[in-house]
C-alpha cells in the first residue's frame, strides 16, 4: 500500500513540476505546452477508463448498487470527447 502511496506521490511531483516551470524561449514553450496536453490526455484516458469500468460493473452486478453518477459522468466524457 505504501508503494501505491509513494507512486502517485511521485508523479503528483512530475506533474508540479511540468506546470510550474517557466519558459524561457519560444521553443521551451511550445515543448511545455505539448508535455501538458500530453499529461492531460493520459489523464483524462484513465478518468474515461475508470468511469467506464465502473458503468460496466454496474451493468454486470446490479447488486453493488452503484448509483446513476458514474452514467452520468461518462456521459460527460463522451459528450466532452466528441465536442473536441
């Protein structure tokens, strides 16, 4: 569990410092820039991943009572996803 704990540490400390570094030329920028929209999309890919795992066992186990939310913001995901 601490493993896990350390991990996201970790990259919550890459992710600071890719967001919080300055460019200095035109060319670091557009690099900083590209690295965010990167982060960004892997970012959003396990959000879409985990909203759609979890609909998915909502489907399969009625039983485990998962509530509406996750439909919803999958919805939202997708509707986020097409409108780009």
């Amino acid at each position: 569990m601490s493993k896990i704990i350390a991990f996201m540490g970790f990259c919550a400390n890459k992710l600071i410092d890719l967001f919080s570094k300055k460019a200095k030329s035109g060319e670091k920028s557009q690099d900083i820039e590209i690295k965010k929209i990167n982060a960004f999309s892997k970012g959003l890919i396990f959000i879409f991943v985990g909203t759609f795992l979890m609909c998915v066992l909502a489907s399969l186990f009625p039983k485990l009572a998962i509530t509406p939310y996750w439909f919803e913001v999958l919805d939202k995901l997708i509707n986020y996803a097409l409108s780009n």
